[in-house]
C-alpha cells in the first residue's frame, strides 16, 4: 500500500458558482479522514470571463489554444484557486509542511471527446508557484487522447467511500451538478468492475433558465418548479436527443442540452420541464445498467432540490437518498475526489477505467507541477 497523504483537493463544475475546496487523507486506495471543506464564490466578472471563455472554446482546433477569451479566463479561474486554497490553509492554520499535493481540476469550458478535445481551463504551474505546493492538474486530457470519453473521474472516489461504509449493493452515486453522472458499484472491490456514465443534463439548463426569469442563479429548494406543471409533451421530445440513445460509458458538454430547450413556457412551467427532464435522463441511465441499485445516493446541487429528488424517485422507484444521509458529503464530493485522484497520481494508480470512460485499460492521468 501506499503512503497516507494530505492533500487538498479543488472542484468548479460547470454550474460556474464557485471553488470548492476540501481536504482528505488517503494512500490512493483507502480514505484515512476527511478535512475541512471550504467554498469560495466566483463575483460577477469572474463569472462573466468564464461564460465569455465557454462562449469562445468550440472554435478552437487544439485544446491548449488560448485565444482572447479564454487566455483571460484562465488567469481569472487560476487566482480564484490561488486565493481559496490561501483562504482554507489559513483558515485552517495549515503549512506547506501539512499538505502533500493539490488535486486542481480546473473550469471546463469544453467538452467533446468524440473530437479528441477536452479543455479545462487553469494554469497549474502558476497555481504551484502561487501555493507553494506540488500540484497535479489536467486530469482528463490523457483520458481523451486514448480514446475515452475524460469524464466521470469521480467513479473511484465513489467506490472508496462505499468500501468505507455499510451501504447496500448494488449502489449507485448520482452527482447532479451541471451535468448528472452517476457510479454502479457491484458487490466486489475490483476497480474495473466499476460501471460509471453521464446521463443527462443536470442543473446547468435550469440554472440558467432560473437566471433569466427570476434574477436568482438556481431554483432555491425547487420551489419553482413545484409551482409549474411539466410540459409532457415537450419533455418527451427532448428524450428523443440522440445522447440517449449513445451506448455507454459516454460524456456531455454542459451545453448540450440548453434554457432555451423551454422557450415560450411560464418561468414555472419551464422549470418544472427543465427539473423533469434531469429526473428522466437519470432514470434512462440507471436502466442500462448491469443490475438495479438497492439505493440510489444524491450528491451534488441536486441533492438541495428536493422537487428533483421527488421526481427521481417518481421517475425510477429507488430508494433516493441524499450524500448526507449517508454520512458522505453533499456540496465537496468532487473537491473531495481530486484530492484522492492526485494521491493516485502521485501513487501511479489509474483514474479511469474502460467501464467508467470507455479507455481501452485502466489508465493513469494528471500533470504533476511543481513550482
């Protein structure tokens, strides 16, 4: 086995609202303790240059081009990183001495496997320099050059909090940010037995569709879209979008599927459409895989809405349960992952494996910089 380790781990999804920051003690395999977790919002012009730069990057022909846009939103995603990881260590009266690497994922701004091309937006040796500690960054990039689809990374993350707990199995880890994603966890222990997908739209579409009717970036407790009615037969024709019908392991950008999908229904109505479809698109993915889970666990922006939570359960009639009714984290499960995933790195473990990425072996991944 390999060395227990600190490290501190930094997620911004695609919901844009923030860094989550958290630390964890791991060798790579097993979770030692779980640290502090820390947010850090993004104002409204580091938002702005994200949106700018996500505006920008399907023209780009290579994912290390850096035109205007993005270049910008680069150096704005690298100092809020910069500043959160300042923030927690003083927080937390943590050194250099204390914490073994950073797991730095970076703003995705662009996501299309099937173009061999996936950005994340962040300069890790500038965020090294900037810290004073080693960090690992680009997680995904390996991943889609050999042919996978880069994303979810968080599957083996998932499978060691379960091995760490007594939950029933089949298990499934459902993550609604942006983009829902979700882990099958069989009875083994064998990494590669690991089935793991995107399956649908998350919150990014509703999200957005709550910024422009309500002011507000997100449907607050759901409350929204429980005052609307679900538009069936809308809703049944985006169920027709040919992601779904995508064999899987397969990946989505955050803008596949987009607000405007409900144009022309009632702020209500759109987002009770928008809440219905995420509900719709897990349930289609949980019913492709090997065997139907005894719980289904919700972590992520989601798990706060619980008109989504009620619609899933309607949607699949799982037993639906939140992160934190399991003792797991809802809001820093994925700044917990890339504080695992770069002790794997560092451990030279793999981060994905043919049946959560489509890779055709088990694979490493990750930059190590050390500034």
């Amino acid at each position: 086995m390999g060395a227990r380790r600190w490290a501190i781990g930094l997620m911004s999804g695609t919901s844009m609202d923030g860094v989550d920051v958290a630390a964890v003690e791991t060798d790579g395999r097993r979770i030692f303790d779980l640290g502090p977790t820390l947010f850090r919002p993004y104002d409204d012009h580091e938002r702005a240059a994200i949106r700018a730069a996500i505006a920008v990057a399907p023209s780009v022909g290579d994912r290390a081009e850096r035109p205007e846009a993005l270049a910008a939103a680069e150096a704005v995603v690298t100092t809020a990183h910069a500043d959160a990881v300042a923030t927690f260590m003083a927080a937390n009266g943590l050194t250099a001495a204390d914490v073994a690497v950073v797991g730095f994922h970076g703003q995705t701004v662009f996501h299309a496997p099937s173009h061999r091309i996936t950005v994340q937006l962040g300069d890790g040796l500038a965020l090294s320099r900037a810290v004073g500690l080693p960090v690992v960054y680009d997680f995904r990039a390996a991943d889609v050059a050999a042919g996978g689809e880069g994303a979810p990374l968080v599957p083996i993350w998932h499978a060691a909090l379960a091995a760490s707990g007594d939950l029933p199995r089949p298990l499934v880890v459902c993550n609604i940010g942006g983009v829902a994603n979700l882990t099958w966890i069989g009875a083994g222990e064998d990494p590669s037995d690991l089935v793991a997908f995107d399956c649908g739209p998350g919150n990014a579409a509703l999200d957005d569709w709550c910024r422009l009717h309500t002011a507000r970036p997100l449907d607050v407790d759901g409350r929204l879209a429980a005052a609307g009615r679900v538009d069936e037969r809308l809703l049944s024709a985006l169920l027709e979008h040919p992601f779904f019908d995508v064999p899987a392991p397969k990946s989505l950008d955050r803008n596949a599927f987009t607000a405007s999908a409900v144009e022309g229904l009632s702020p209500a109505d759109g987002a009770a459409t928008l809440t219905a479809l995420s509900a719709r698109a897990i349930a289609k993915g949980l019913a492709i895989l090997p065997a139907q889970p005894a719980m289904v666990v919700v972590a992520g922006g989601g798990a706060h809405n619980p008109t989504l939570l009620a619609m899933l359960g309607e949607a699949t009639n799982a037993r639906v349960v939140t992160a934190a009714d399991v003792g797991w984290s809802t809001d820093f499960l994925e700044a917990q992952a890339f504080a695992h995933l770069a002790v794997r790195h560092l451990e030279r473990l793999p981060l994905s494996f043919p049946g959560t990425t489509g890779v055709p072996h088990p694979m490493r991944g990750g930059v190590l910089a050390m500034g």
